[in-house]
C-alpha cells in the first residue's frame, strides 16, 4: 500500500473542483471545444470592456441619453444585435456532406417504402427532397419519383471519365460534391467550404456563409459606431484626467486596428460573393484539381452579379444546393473579353 501510494500522481488541488465542472459540463472534456469557449467568452469580454468604459468615463454620453434616449438605445440595440449574431453563426451548420447524403438515403428509403404500401406517386405525399441539383439553366430538385442514389447524384456533377476515388475523401470515405473539402478542425467535409473560423470555433460554408457576411456587417457597424463615440470624447476632454485620456486612446488604437482588418475582411467577403466564390477556391486554386485549367480571371461557378446576390441573400439554408462543374463550351463562353454589346445586354449581370 505504502509502495502504490508513493508511486501514484500527486494530484493538483484545483483537479477535484475541475473533475466536478467537467461532470456537469461534458462539452468542456474536449480541448478544442474549450478552447472554443475561452475565444466566445474572451470576444464578449472585449465587448463589454469598450462599451462599459465609454459609459463609466463620459459623462456627456450619460447626460445626451437622457435628452436624446433613442440615440443610445439604437447604439446599445445594435450592441446586442451583433452579439445575438455572433452567437448564431457560431452555431449554425455550415452545410456538412455527410447530412446531405443521409437525407437523400433517408428519401431513397421512404420513398421505397411508401411505393411498396400505396399506389399513389411517393412524390405527391413526400414532397421534394432539400437536395438542389443545378443544372445547365436553373437549379432542380431531386423529387420523390426519381431518387438516385448519393454516389449517382455526385457522379452527374463531375464530368465523364472522372473516377470515383478523385472526388471521395480519404478521412470521411464519402464521396465530395464539387466545391467540398475536409475541415480538420471539424473533421466533417464542408459543402461549398469557405475557411474555418478561430474566433467563431466553427466552419464557414454553404449554410451559414450569409450569417457570416451579416455578422462582418454589424460588427464592422458597431466598431466605427464606437470608435466614434471615443474620438468625440477625447475632443471634449482633451484636459481631463490623464489616465483616463491614456485609457481611452490605447482602447480607440486597439479598436482602430481591428476596424481596418474588418473592413478589409467585409469587402474580401463581398467580391467573393459577387464572383460566387470561396476563399479556399481563391487562395488554393492551383491545387484544387478541377480549377487547375480554368483562366484565373475566369470565374467558373458565377452566374452573374445579380444571380450571384439573390443566390446568396434568398437562398435557404435548410437547401443543400450542389453545382455541378461547368462544361468545356461553358468555360470558353466565361473566357470571351467583353464587347460592347456585351456591356449593353449586361453579359455581367
């Protein structure tokens, strides 16, 4: 007994508390989960440390609220706002490979099964399937009545000869519709993956990229908002306390930087939703196989700046949409220069 007791850890103080935490938080046993939360928890610290100092040293902003309510209600609504939206893509699901491909065996199953108990069309009680296909003019939906099997719809995205294992993932074994990849931070395929997230502790995809983009927006807002408050401050007390003048311009530097990268960040986000691409495509196109002969100022999946922002803004994230690779004639049709014709009938659009 003396002999296992001397061998034995010697175990922290702070173990037993952690070991009663982690008992009634189970999402805190994995590292990258925690590490996740730290970050969240970090971010609305910053949040509240710029908007509660603003509050504690400017007296004036104290005095013009209660003239003017409605002009700090709409800075503090949106205060929330942005937190309410950080918060929802941060989990929201970026469009994973894997739910897609169980929803369509789920209909394949379903629908087998209503053919065999009714001989009413599996269509007219079922509906249509949240799988899109595009095709060469306007996307479809895989319906009821014509349920192919997943490896049969990722095939028909890819163009003839090209084998299985070009588009199936060597980590999930499933098979990747164009414009997928493996994330492994999340160790799940991504459709239409973008990046993964650090500050958001999630991937940015198909499904959530518009949350994303409307997160960028409203803190970009509320950054220039604040930032404005605190040079109105400095101006008109110049001559108060220095350590509050040192407080609050150390603050206003910090936040400066950060307005820069978010604003750099929201018009990266917007060409890429104009030209209807992701940073992964754009930053790695040279090793992502099916871009590897397309011109770079060719953009093969944009449909036009107007199809490209009703896509993205009135899209459903409840709709797994899938593109198919672009034919040949299609490409050489992208890679015509403009004419003026081409400007007249708004080619771009």
């Amino acid at each position: 007994m003396t002999i296992i007791g001397m061998c034995s850890p010697m175990r922290s103080p702070w173990d037993q508390p952690m070991d009663r935490c982690l008992r009634f938080f189970p999402c805190l046993v994995d590292p990258a989960r925690r590490s996740a939360l730290c970050v969240k928890l970090i971010l609305v610290t910053v949040h509240l440390v710029y908007v509660g100092v603003l509050f504690l040293i400017d007296g004036d902003l104290i005095e013009k609220t209660k003239k003017e309510p409605l002009y700090t209600i709409c800075y503090l609504l949106l205060f929330f706002l942005t937190l309410i939206q950080y918060f929802a893509t941060s989990i929201s699901s970026p469009g994973y490979v894997l739910d897609a491909m169980m929803t369509v065996t789920e209909r394949n199953v379903l629908y087998r099964k209503t053919s065999e108990t009714s001989n009413l069309p599996a269509s007219s009680k079922n509906g249509s399937f949240v799988v899109a296909v595009e095709g060469t003019q306007a996307g479809k939906n895989v319906s009821g009545n014509n349920t192919p099997t997943w490896s049969k719809l990722v095939a028909d995205l890819y163009p003839m000869g090209t084998t299985i294992r070009t588009w199936t993932c060597s980590y999930c074994n499933v098979e990747q519709p164009p414009r997928s990849k493996h994330c492994h931070d999340c160790d799940k395929c991504v459709l239409q993956f973008d990046h993964h997230c650090v500050w958001l502790g999630n991937c940015i995809g198909q499904g959530n990229h518009s949350r994303f983009w409307w997160y960028l927006c409203e803190e970009t807002a509320l950054c220039l908002w604040t930032g404005i408050l605190y040079i109105s401050f400095l101006k008109d007390h110049i001559k108060s306390a220095w350590w509050q003048d040192a407080i609050m311009i150390i603050l206003l530097i910090t936040l400066s930087i950060s307005l820069i990268f978010l604003l750099l960040l929201l018009l990266f986000h917007s060409y890429l939703i104009l030209t209807n691409q992701t940073t992964y495509e754009l930053v790695r196109r040279r090793r992502i196989p099916y871009l590897r002969g397309i011109p770079e100022r060719v953009h093969p999946f944009s449909k036009g700046v107007c199809r490209n922002l009703y896509n993205f803004c009135c899209g459903s994230s409840s709709v797994y949409n899938m593109e198919r690779l672009p034919t040949p004639q299609e490409i050489e049709d992208k890679s015509r220069p403009y004419t003026c014709m081409d400007v007249v009938t708004c080619r771009c659009c």
